[in-house]
C-alpha cells in the first residue's frame, strides 16, 4: 500500500496515523473506490476502521490464494454497512490474513529449506 506516499516516498518504519491513511485513501481511489465511500467508511467505522477496512479489501484484491474480488468498491462498502449493523469484525478478518500469509510464508521457508 503507498503509506509511504505522505513520507515524501520514503519508507517510514514508524508511519503516522496521517500517513497510513493517506496511503489507504490513495489505494483505495486507485483501485477504483469512490471517495464518498472512504468518507463513509470514517464516519461510520471511524479512521481506524476505515484503514483495517482498506488493508483488508486490498489484501483480497491482491492475494492470488483467495477468491478475487470483482468489485472492490462494492466489497468495500459491504464492509461499511456490515459494521453499521454491528457484523463487521475488523480483527478477526486482519487476524486471518495474517495468520494466512504467515503460514505461505513457513511454507515457502520449508519447501526452500528442502
């Protein structure tokens, strides 16, 4: 994701709350999200949750071991209204991917270890 963007384009290893969510609204517009639904996502999910949310639509977007997502836009605003209902767990979706990535990674490590 471009947290780096509000650095000048330089990688920062402690980024602000202003350059992770620059960066999230950046990807989120390049990936074809309309901003009122970034804007909606902050006041309904607040600014973190609006980034959890970004991470993670751009995680399913870009993870070739997960069903893609056709419309990241709409994946995006069927998060916001998961959490306007009380639906949405944030966590457990970041936990996963985590935890998912975490494992490709061990194995990549196994395999070249072999």
């Amino acid at each position: 994701m471009h947290i780096d963007t509000a650095n000048g384009g330089y990688s920062d290893p402690k980024p602000s709350d202003y350059a992770i969510e620059a960066g999230c609204r950046e990807r989120m517009e390049e990936i074809g999200t309309n901003i009122s639904a970034w804007t909606e996502a902050q006041a309904q999910l607040d600014i973190h949750g609006a980034n959890m949310a970004a991470l993670i639509t751009d995680a399913r977007l870009t993870d070739p071991n997960l069903l893609p997502v056709v419309s990241p836009g709409g994946y995006f605003r069927s998060m916001i209204k998961a959490g306007q209902r009380g639906e949405l767990n944030l966590v457990g979706s970041f936990v996963g991917l985590v935890a998912r990535r975490a494992k490709e990674e061990e194995e990549e490590w196994l395999n070249h270890e072999q």
